[in-house]
C-alpha cells in the first residue's frame, strides 16, 4: 500500500490543484461535528465536493458537509474540510487518514483538528472550547500500520509533541485577545459508533482523559509523521456517560457545536492569522 498510497494522493492532489490552479495553501483545518461553518467565511474560495477527488472518502454522518474548501483568511491561503470520515463508518484506518495527507502533500505547514467530544474532566461544562495538549489512541488500530511510505515519513515518528506546544500558546493568546475561555486537557479516542459506558468513562479519567471522542487522532498522526504541525480543539458538547442525566445522541452533539459556532470561529478566525505569521 505505501507505494500506491503515494501514487493516490499524487492522483487526488493533482485533481485539486486542476480545479484551484495556483492555490498552495498555509495552513489547513479540518471541521468536525457542526463546526463547518468556520469554511464558509473564506474568501476567493473554490469548493470543492468530496466526491469529485479520487480516493477522498465520503462521510455518511449528519453534521459533516464533505466539501474541501480553498480560499483565504485574509491574505493567509487556508484549506478547510467540511466534515471528516471515521473508522466507525467501515472505513479502512488509510482512509480515514487520507484526507490529511492529502492536505499535506497540497502544502501546508500547520494543520488545525477541530472536534465535538463528550466532557470527562468533571469540571468543563457543555459549550467549553478545549485546546488538546495530548491524546490517548484507544481506537484500536494505527493509521501508519503496513509498510511506510519513506516520502511521506519516517517508519517510527516520533509522537512527543504530536501538539506543537508553539502553536499552543499562539492558540492561548487568541484565546485571551478574544475574550474566550479555553480549557485544555487530554483527548481520548476510542472507535465507536456507540457511546461509552459510564465504566469506560470513569476508566478514561483514570487514565487521565479530559473529553472523548472518535476521530482525529488518525489526522494527527499522519499530519505528524508528514512533519506537519498540529493544533486540537475540541468542543465540548455533551457531559459523557455517567456524568450527564441525559441520554447521549448525536442530535444534541450537533445542536451544541452550532450554538458555539459564534465563539468557535471568532478563535479559530485570530488564531489562524496569528498562527500563519509563524511559518
């Protein structure tokens, strides 16, 4: 797979700078669940639907649009996803990761994963933006598993800083000059599509998780192999098992990502300009 993987995105690649002839973007963002608007405040943009590039894959999940976008922030070239696919989907873990890497091979320096996951941490409340510092991979699998693709990264990538701690602090900044609360903590990734128990959620906490959720992580793990640096957001959208009186749903995820949307593009519109200067 790690040479036709290569020879995939050349393919996918290609097709995208065909439609958006000239564009090498800055920076990227994938959107997660009712995040996408933050895409359409690009300027100049060219959309681009998912099932126009070869090999991209299609979400099947309400919430995620399937457009890449590409335009500007300003006079910064950003690329955004409207929604993401997940393992859960029946997604093979190189598709799930294809997206980034795509995003990667177009050019980027940074890339920015936004979410909506479950809060364990019992002391966010659902609306809370969280910068991710770290996360726990307990989806089960490994996006980089099988033979490596030595043009894209090295077969053992270091994970230490799989959340640039510079681009951190430019995340902690915006977040004060814009007057918006940011917590910060871990990111627990497990595969669903079901919920956690309240068991598993008192052993993530244990484990020391701050909010749950089923995705990103694979993104993260390609941008950094890539050599790409990352950013984590999380919206926190519900209180997860155990926590909540209510009964988890999807509906509700969605609901609460749309009520923050305000504050939510608000950060991510002075992060992305402060966050540029640095590449």
């Amino acid at each position: 797979m790690a040479d036709d993987l290569v020879a995939r995105l050349d393919a996918c690649t290609a097709v995208i700078r065909k439609k958006a002839p000239g564009f090498t973007p800055k920076l990227g963002i994938i959107l997660g669940s009712g995040l996408g608007a933050f895409a359409d405040s690009l300027e100049r943009a060219v959309s681009i639907d998912y099932r126009e590039l070869p090999d991209f894959p299609v979400s099947s999940v309400h919430g995620h649009a399937g457009r890449l976008v590409l335009g500007h922030r300003g006079e910064v070239p950003v690329v955004a996803m409207q929604g993401r696919v997940h393992f859960y989907e029946g997604y093979q873990p190189w598709q799930v990761a294809f997206p980034a890497r795509v995003l990667g091979r177009l050019g980027i320096k940074h890339l920015t994963v936004t979410n909506a996951a479950g809060g364990i941490n019992l002391g966010f409340k659902v609306g809370d933006l969280m910068a991710i510092t770290d996360h726990l991979n307990l989806a089960g699998f490994n996006p980089l598993i099988g033979k490596n693709a030595d043009e894209l990264g090295p077969r053992f990538p270091d994970m230490s800083h799989a959340y640039d701690p510079a681009s951190l602090e430019v995340l902690r900044g915006a977040a004060k000059a814009e007057g918006v609360q940011l917590r910060e903590g871990v990111y627990a990734s497990l595969s669903g599509p079901s919920y956690e128990t309240p068991a598993e959620i008192r052993m993530l906490r244990t484990l020391g998780g701050d909010a749950v959720g089923m995705s990103t992580v694979p993104e993260v793990i390609v941008a950094s192999h890539m050599g790409i640096k990352v950013t984590g957001i999380s919206c926190i959208t519900n209180l997860a098992a155990g926590i909540g009186k209510n009964a988890l749903n999807h509906e509700e995820v969605s609901e609460v990502a749309n009520r923050v949307t305000q504050t939510f593009q608000k950060l991510i519109g002075r992060f992305l300009a402060d966050v540029a200067t640095k590449f």
